[in-house]
C-alpha cells in the first residue's frame, strides 16, 4: 500500500490535470502486474519477442510510436532505443517509475506523450473517431506497435459511459474498436499489433463463468500468432476462479 501510495503521489506530480484521473488505474496495473509477475511472464516475453522479430528485417529505423507503452513490460525497450533513432511512448499515464527506469537508464532518444488514444470524444459527439490521425504528422515514421492497449481502450470507453449515465451509446465501442484497427492499416509504414481479443473466467473444474469478446464483435484480423495470457490467475479474483485471455499478434 505505501509503495502505491508513493507511486501515484510521484505519478500525479509529473502528469498534466487532464490525465490524472487514469493514474489510480495504471497504479493498480502495476501492483498486479507485480503480484502475477510469474504468470504473466511468458505473455510479455511472446510480445517483446514478435516485436524483435518484426524489427529484425527493417532496413530504415528512424522513429518507433508505441502505442499503450504503459509499464514498458511488454516492449522491448532497450531493443528499440538502440535499434532506433527516436522512440515515441505514448500513453495515457507514465508512471513516475516508469520515467525514472527511462531516465536511469540514459535513453536520450525515447519521448513520452500524453494522449488518449480512443476516440472516444469524437465517437460521442457523433464524429468519425481518427485517434490515430497523429501519426500522420509524425516524421519519419517507420514502426508502430499497438501494445496491448486496444482491449483497454474499450474497456475504458465502457467504464466512461456508464460513469457518464450514458449506456445507451454502447455502438460507439465497436466504432473505437474499428477505428484504431483501421487507422493502423491505413498507415503507410510497418506496423505490429498485439491485442487480447476475448477472455473466459473459469473455475478449477474448467466450468465456464464468465466470458467476453473484447473487440465488441469486430472481426480480428488474421494473427501471425496465437497464445494466452493469465490475466488473474487463482487467487487474483478468487481462490478457485482463474481469468485467461486469449491474445493475437500480427
Ligand atoms: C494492458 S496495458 C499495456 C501494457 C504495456 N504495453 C506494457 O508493456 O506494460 C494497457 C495500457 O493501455 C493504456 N491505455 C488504456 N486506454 C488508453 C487510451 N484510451 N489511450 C492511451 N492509452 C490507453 C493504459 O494506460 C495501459 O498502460
């Protein structure tokens, strides 16, 4: 609890008014990311190794966007801060321990960006959502990884609207869900998406309790690859429930 503490109080300093309320989340993705460390290990080793592997044949490696960089777990980071010449994390929240790992480790070529990469206020107010419409402008631009952050994204508009009393507009999460799909195939530079599309919660009989479809019935294109991920293992939700999800990478 006091490391939390000390983390969110570090983050909430260095992090602009508007991204404040997303701290307490990433707060509580680090601390399970801690307590299933073991679990999620082969997950995040599977990511950071399709990205290797995705980078390995590139000839021009000018500027790298990671898109929902978060707690740099499943980027190679080291890999691309070497590989290229400039490294754009983008996120909603940086975690001041996040920041202070980049800093320590001397990366003088790695940028953080605030940014809310959903769509969601353009999707509300009966827009086109283009939240991938900023890479345009980016210069140079060679790689984009989407890093296991367009699960969240609907799973945050979700929460949104239901804060906001607004459940009536639940068409807008497959539109966002579409709209960070399309706007990745429709950028002219090479690009690796690593998504969880679904999950099933299940006891230890292998009864299924609950189950979702996190694309929100958006079909998801065809993976190179194909693995699952413990999210909560035993003990994380409940001592005799386990919830996996299932993750594509292309
Ligand atoms: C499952 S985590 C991904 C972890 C990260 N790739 C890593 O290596 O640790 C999802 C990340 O997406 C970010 N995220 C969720 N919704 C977002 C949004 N609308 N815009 C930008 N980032 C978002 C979260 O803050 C979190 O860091």
């Amino acid at each position: 609890m006091l490391t939390e503490a000390i983390q969110y109080a570090a983050t909430h300093a260095v992090t602009p008014k508007e991204f404040r309320p997303f701290i307490r989340s990433s707060v509580n993705l680090w601390s399970r990311a801690g307590r299933c460390a073991k679990d999620w290990a082969p997950h995040e080793e599977n990511c950071r190794a399709f990205i290797r592997e995705a980078i390995a044949g590139m000839r021009e490696c000018r500027t790298v966007v990671v898109l929902g960089s978060g707690l740099l777990r499943d980027v190679p980071i080291e890999t691309l801060a070497e590989k290229f010449d400039t490294v754009v994390l983008v996120d909603l929240v940086h975690l001041a321990s996040v920041r202070a790992w980049v800093k320590a480790r001397r990366f003088g070529n790695v940028r953080l960006i605030f940014r809310d990469l959903s769509g969601f206020d353009d999707a509300l107010a009966g827009k086109m959502p283009e939240p991938l419409a900023f890479l345009r402008r980016v210069p140079y631009l060679d790689l984009v990884v989407s890093a296991n952050v367009l699960s969240q994204i609907g799973v945050g508009a979700k929460r949104r609207l239901e804060r906001e009393n607004d459940p009536g507009k639940g068409e807008i999460l497959p539109a966002l869900i579409r709209a960070h799909l399309d706007g990745l195939a429709a950028l002219p530079c090479k690009t690796v998406l690593l998504t969880d599309t679904g999950y099933r919660v299940t006891d230890r009989e292998g009864n299924v309790l609950e189950e979702a479809d996190l694309l929100r019935g958006v079909p998801a294109p065809p993976a190179k690859q194909a693995w699952t991920w413990p999210v909560a293992p035993y003990g994380e939700l409940g001592r005799d429930c386990q919830a996996v999800h299932e993750v594509i990478a292309l």
